[in-house]
C-alpha cells in the first residue's frame, strides 16, 4: 500500500509540476509563480528519491545531502514565492481601484451631462415659453369685461386662471429642472422651499434637522443630495402615505450624512439588495448618485414598517 501510494503521489506532483510550468507563460513569467513551479519540480524530484528505496537497494542518487538540499531549495522557493505573489493581489487591488473610479467617473459624467441638459431646458422654458403665457395672461386682463356678456365675461375669467396657472406651472417645471434656490442661496434654503412646497398641501408632518457646512460641499454633493431630498420626498407622498417624515442631515470631519425615515407602508427590502431598482419609485437613480460620489447607502424597511435610509458621502 506504501508503495502504490508513494506512486501516486509523485504522480500527482509530476502532474502539479507539469501543470504549473505550462501556466507560466500566462502569467507574463511572473516570478512568484515561477518560484513555486520550481518549488513544485524539486518536490517530485524528492519524492522520486523516496520511491527509489523502496524498489531498489540503495538510492538512485548516492548522496544523502543531495536529498536534503533539495528540502532547502523548496523551502526557499515556496516562501519566496509567497512573499512575490503579493505583488499579484497588489495588482489585483490597483485593477479593482481604477475599475471604481472608472464607474465613479462614468457616473458623475453622465450625471453632470443630466444636469447641464435640465438647465439648458429650463432656460429653454422660462425665456421661451414664460414671455409668451405672461404675454397672454396681460392680454387677457386688459380686456374691459364690463362690455361683454355674462357668458363671454366667465370664459375670460377661465382662460386667465388658466394662463395664470400656467404660468406658475412652468415656473415650478423649471425650478424642479434646475433649480434656482441651490444655486443662488445653497442646498439648506433649497431642502426647506422644496420641503415646504411638498408637504403644505398633503397634511404630512415634516421634521427637519440640518446642521452643516454648505463651504465644504462640492457643487456636484450639492447638486446629487438635492435631487436624492427630492426623490425620497416624493417617493414617500405618492407612494409610503406616511403621517410623519423625518429628514435630517450633519456633518462630520469625513462624513456628510443623510438619514431619512417615514412610517409609511414600507416595502420589501429585497428588491433593493438584488437589483437596485423599485418598480416606479426611480431609486436606482438615488443609487446612481451615490456612487457617483464614493458614497455609501444603508437601508431598513419592510412591508408595513416604514421606510429609513441612510447616506454617507465622504468630504473632501
């Protein structure tokens, strides 16, 4: 039994050793891999001098040392194989840190590119088609409804309210297409108009608490959080049907951190954890935006017991 064993083991480790040395030239002759091959050959060459004395008298090789020296050399080539191949997960590591930041740069691309379109169309809307509806609603109200009949005075009054209306319809379009608030005083007063505008007429309580540093967001962190406030906001009105939201934000000396919660319905949290998206709920833009600023999300929520996330997105 010894003997069929020691057969087939140094048939194994010629295999091994075969193996190892054609996948050399894979590895660009990289000299971890190439140590432990040598490694691999010494080994079966010291298993066949094992599996000498038990077929013939003496050894194939008369000296003992010989054997012993090669015990050295695998040694030696074993563990300096092991500390190069540091050099390959070092590699590995370097691969899987441009490959992030590739995604990331990718991200905030596209991103930006989103945004330079929604103010372009904005822009479009207000100085294109706002003149024209102010334009009707001042035509209209200088028409003299004492001279015409009762008839004709309500469809006047009708299409007043309703170019007036129109005119506060593209203005809140553009604003949500770009809005003018984070540019010109920051994201603290934009979070608190578009909370206010939102929640005013649904009867949901709002409690916010916002306490940091607008100095040092970037203008991409300010833009992505905005439109992250807006989309949680919304996804609880028209679908959580919560009594209560909470929405507070702080600032760390490496974090700047989001922490949303309602006690709507809730949904199933498996849905996010296997592919990112809910259907109608666009939370796999929230997810976009999060990676596109290295930032990290953790979501608690289950049917029936409300909605709570968190965000962390490092500063600069």
């Amino acid at each position: 039994m010894l003997k069929i064993a020691l057969v087939v083991s140094m048939l194994f480790q010629l295999g091994a050793a075969v193996f190892a040395i054609t996948l050399i030239r894979r590895t660009r002759y990289n000299i971890s891999w190439v140590l432990i091959s040598a490694g691999l050959v010494l080994m079966a060459i010291r298993r066949l001098f094992d599996f000498s004395t038990l077929f013939w008298e003496s050894n194939l090789f008369q000296r003992e040392e010989i054997n012993a020296w090669i015990g050295v050399l695998i040694s030696v080539f074993i563990f300096a194989g092991v500390i190069f191949i540091r050099k390959i997960f070092n590699l590995q590591d370097q691969v899987e840190k441009l490959r992030q930041e590739s995604e990331q740069n990718v991200l905030s691309a596209i991103i930006n590119t989103e945004e330079i379109e929604r103010q372009a169309f904005a822009r479009e809307l207000h100085d294109g088609l706002g003149p024209v509806l102010s334009s009707i609603k001042m035509i209209l109200s200088a028409i003299n409804t004492e001279t015409l009949t009762p008839f004709n005075r309500e469809i006047i009054k009708k299409a007043f309210n309703a170019s007036n209306n129109s005119v506060t319809a593209l203005k809140e379009i553009a604003n949500n297409l770009s809005p003018h608030l984070l540019k010109n005083y920051g994201l603290e007063k934009a979070i608190e108009t578009l909370a206010r505008q939102l929640f005013s007429p649904t009867g949901i309580k709002f409690v916010l608490n916002l306490n940091f540093d607008e100095n040092r967001l970037s203008k991409e962190m300010e833009i992505s959080c905005y439109r992250i406030v807006s989309e949680l906001i919304n996804n609880s009105i028209k679908h959580a049907n919560p009594s209560v939201v909470n929405l507070e934000i702080n600032e760390t000396d490496r974090f700047l951190t989001i922490k949303y919660n309602d006690n709507g319905c809730g949904f199933d949290n498996f849905q996010i954890d296997k592919n990112s998206k809910i259907p109608g709920m666009g939370f796999s833009n929230i997810i976009s935006r999060t990676k596109s600023l290295n930032g990290m999300y953790y979501i608690q929520t289950s049917p029936g017991n409300g909605f709570s996330v968190e965000f962390y997105f490092p500063l600069k």
